[in-house]
C-alpha cells in the first residue's frame, strides 16, 4: 500500500486474524480460550472506527497478558479516514504490537497470573515402608482437564506445572545427605507449552505439545562421586493424546512421574562383609510438592471481565517403592 492509501476490510483482516487465533480458540499451540472483541470485517465494507476501537482494545488486552503493561496504539475518531503512513497509521501501529504479541504469546505477566498448590505428597522412613530404602522409590502426578480445549488454553496462555521434591530428617549418613543436595539443586522444575523446549514434535515430553502417551524422560540429575549412580528423574506423558502424540494438544490430562533411584551399594552392604553394616542408607521425609501458575488479569473495556482459563485437577500419588 501506498502512503497515505485508505485501508480496506483485507488490511484490517489481516491484523486482526492472527491476533484473533492467539485470543480466542485457536488451534494446537495457539489460542487462549478468551472472548475477541473485534470482530472480521466482510469484503467491500468500510472499515468503521468502532471496529477499529475493537480491535485496539484486543491488542490492550494481549499486550497487557504478556507484559503486564499496555501498549499506546493509535486511536481512531468517529469520521476519521484510516490510511497507511508512518506516525498515524494504525496498520503500522497493529501489524508491530501483533507480531510482538504472537512472537511472546506463551508468557504471562507476574501482574497477570497466580498460583495454585496443591497438597503435597509425603513418606517418612521409617514408616510403614520400612525403616529405609535401598533401590528406587516412585511418586506420580497426575492434572487433568475437563477438555482438551481447556488443557490447551491454560499452557498456552502462560500456565506451568511446577514440581519440588526434598528430603529432611533423618540420619546424618552420607547418602541422606547426598539425596538431600541432588534435590536441592534440582529445585523447582517448571514444565508448560513451550518449557523446557519449544516446539510441537518431536514427542519426547519435553513440553505439553511434545509428549506422546509414553512416558519420556523429562529431566534428570544424578549425584556426586561415591553417589554418582543415585538420580532424581521426572518422566511426562499424555494418557490419551490421539494418535499417542499430542502436537495438536488433543489430550485431555497428563502425568508426571517421579523416580529417586538409589544405585549405590553401600560397601557395608556387600555380599562378602560377614556383618552387614546399613549406616548409610536413606531415611527421614521426602517430600513432593505442585503448583500451578495461571493466567489472570482483569480486560478492558471496564465490564468485559477477567481473563479466565480452567485450572486442572490435580493428585499426587504416595511415594512409595
């Protein structure tokens, strides 16, 4: 288009149709579930200031979900004529904070967004399990969405599972103290649409749109020398993607299992010790927690409402061997 050239109902269309798809339902790995103020424009009609106020206040909107600021889009006036040129022009103005937008539209503001936990999941040993534990030990979580619709909403509008495990009490052995500093460095693991890697495929679980219904191995440490063969492992998966991959995020929940894997062999344990001797095995509390950060945030205009996605359901099974 030319300076200065009146903008048709193609010009607005084509601002508004990616904004549009990242908004509202979307497909695969973009949509947030939210209402589209704007509304397309048909072939041949002029494109009014309302319709352009619309718009505008989308673009507000998105902004605002990522940056937790609002842009400064130019405004237009009843029987203002929309042309293309460099300072006025809202095609140049839309098209930049569009593809700004759609380029960030996994993130979500701290401003925009809260967190939900939920109940942590916990064994003591000794316990009921026994009084310490030489192999492996699992625990799995479990989030579930009444929709796939609503699963894929909630990561690709910013949502994240965050997973932390620990260890405390005990004995003060060597091995307890190793488990206690794999977890620490471990920390909170953040899993969502686009982390830890980006993309849709391949189905390695490596983000909610690349998990298959196998379980993939997610994120792995393993301790330090003489405890080199004990490692913490995340593995993530789908239980009903279609087609066992979920690129177009048809899957409804998704599960997160964890493994503390205990391959050392104590030397007080070895078969040719005449007196066994388990000073340096595990006990005291592990300990699993969740959360779930969510995106929020209240729209313009005033009355429009909040911004809304469906938290999951979330259990976490015992941790047990």
């Amino acid at each position: 288009m030319a300076v200065n050239d009146k903008i048709t109902a193609t010009d607005y269309n084509n601002i508004r149709g990616p904004l549009a798809n990242i908004i509202g339902t979307g497909t695969a790995d973009s949509g947030w579930g939210q209402t589209v103020i704007s509304s397309a424009v048909s072939e041949g009609t002029k494109v009014t200031a309302t319709q352009i106020t619309k718009l505008r206040n989308d673009i507000i909107n998105a902004h605002t979900h990522i940056f937790g600021t609002a842009p400064t889009p130019v405004s237009v006036a009843e029987n203002d004529v929309i042309k293309f040129n460099a300072t006025t022009s809202p095609v140049s103005s839309y098209t930049a904070l569009v593809s700004t937008i759609n380029a960030n539209r996994f993130t979500v503001a701290g401003s925009q967004s809260a967190v939900q936990s939920y109940a942590p999941s916990s064994t003591t040993w000794p316990g009921i399990y026994g009084t310490s534990w030489t192999s492996l030990i699992t625990c799995t979580i479990t989030a579930t969405w009444p929709t796939a619709a609503a699963a894929r909403h909630f990561w690709n509008s910013g949502g994240q599972l965050r997973i932390t495990a620990s260890r405390s009490g005990g004995t003060g052995s060597g091995q307890n103290n190793a488990w206690t500093s794999i977890l620490g460095v471990a920390g909170t693991r953040t899993f969502a649409a686009q982390t830890p890697s980006a993309g849709v495929a391949p189905n390695d679980g490596q983000n909610w749109f690349r998990c298959s219904n196998t379980r993939q191995l997610w994120y792995s440490l393993s301790g330090s020398s003489p405890y080199g063969s004990n490692s913490y492992k995340i593995y993530a998966r789908t239980t009903d993607a279609v087609s066992n991959s979920n690129s177009s995020g048809s899957a409804t929940q998704g599960e997160w299992h964890i493994e503390f894997v205990d391959n050392y062999v104590d030397p007080g344990q070895h078969p040719s010790n005449p007196v066994p001797d388990y000073t340096d095995s595990v006990d005291g509390t592990f300990t699993v927690s969740v959360s779930a950060l969510y995106a929020t945030g209240i729209l313009i205009p005033l009355g429009t409402g909040n911004f809304a996605v469906t938290l999951p359901t979330i259990s976490t099974s015992a941790i047990a061997p």
